[in-house]
C-alpha cells in the first residue's frame, strides 16, 4: 500500500453528531472515519484520519505529511475561512491536497464563501456530508492513477 492519504480535521470537527445537525449531519467522524478506511482498502489506499482544534497542530501534521503519506485531505473547519498559517503549510507540502466540507460553504454564511485551502487544493468537495470524504478518497485514487 503505498499511497496513504492524511485526513486533517480542524476544529469542533470532534463534535460531529452533537453539533448542529441540521447543518453538519449527525454522523460521527469516527463513522466517517471508517466508511473511509473500508473505501479506501477497496481502493488499495491507505488512510490515516487526525483532528485538532489547534492551528499550530494542523499546521505541524501538514509539514510532516510529505514523510510518509502521498496526499492530503483536508477539512479545517473554521480554519479554512481564516488561516494564512494553514495555507502557507500546504503550499509548502508539495502533495496533491483535496478539500472537503460537509456542508455546502458557498451557501452558508458569507464569510465562509472564502476558502484559503482552496488556494492550495487541486480540488473541493462540499454539500455531501460524510460522504464527502469517501468522494475525496475517490478523487485522490484518480489522482495517483494520473500521475
């Protein structure tokens, strides 16, 4: 297996199932998580899933992805609409990077129409939910067949 992809969770990501599910769903991310792991073994991918409500932590998981993983996926919460820091890391990363959101952002609250992961991400998937990832892992399967 020798493409594995980090799945970064920023914050109150933790708190999926409780957190207003009218807008986020009420699945778990450990459900999500493992929707994931059979997905991408069916894919002969590998994945590893973190999450933080730190920025600096985020930050320090992007910059060592590129020793040992292939690619990122990202989903930074509120981060996505705030964090220069973040971005920059990703950049840097030099790894194929696809963004996912559960909920539709563009139409959600205005300022979280603007994304600085996108800058850095070849793609975004947003609106599906949890099954969400599962696309991202698929899109990120093309990607390694790509290249």
């Amino acid at each position: 297996m020798s493409n594995r992809i980090l799945v970064l969770n920023g914050p109150n990501l933790n708190l999926l199932g409780e957190r207003e599910p009218d807008i986020y769903g009420g699945e778990t991310l450990a459900r999500i998580e493992a929707a994931c792991v059979k997905r991408a073994g069916e894919l002969g991918l590998g994945v590893e899933f973190r999450q933080s409500n730190s920025e600096g932590e985020l930050v320090d998981w992007v910059q060592q992805a590129k020793d040992g993983f292939s690619a990122l996926m990202v989903n930074a919460g509120a981060y996505t609409h705030t964090s220069v820091a973040l971005l920059d890391a990703l950049l840097a990363s030099d790894l194929p990077i696809i963004e996912v959101h559960l909920s539709n952002i563009h139409q959600r609250d205005e300022f979280r129409h603007h994304s600085y992961v996108s800058k850095a991400a070849r793609g975004m998937i947003c609106g599906f939910g949890g099954h969400g990832y599962v696309l991202a892992l698929e899109a990120a399967a093309k990607i390694f067949e790509a290249e």
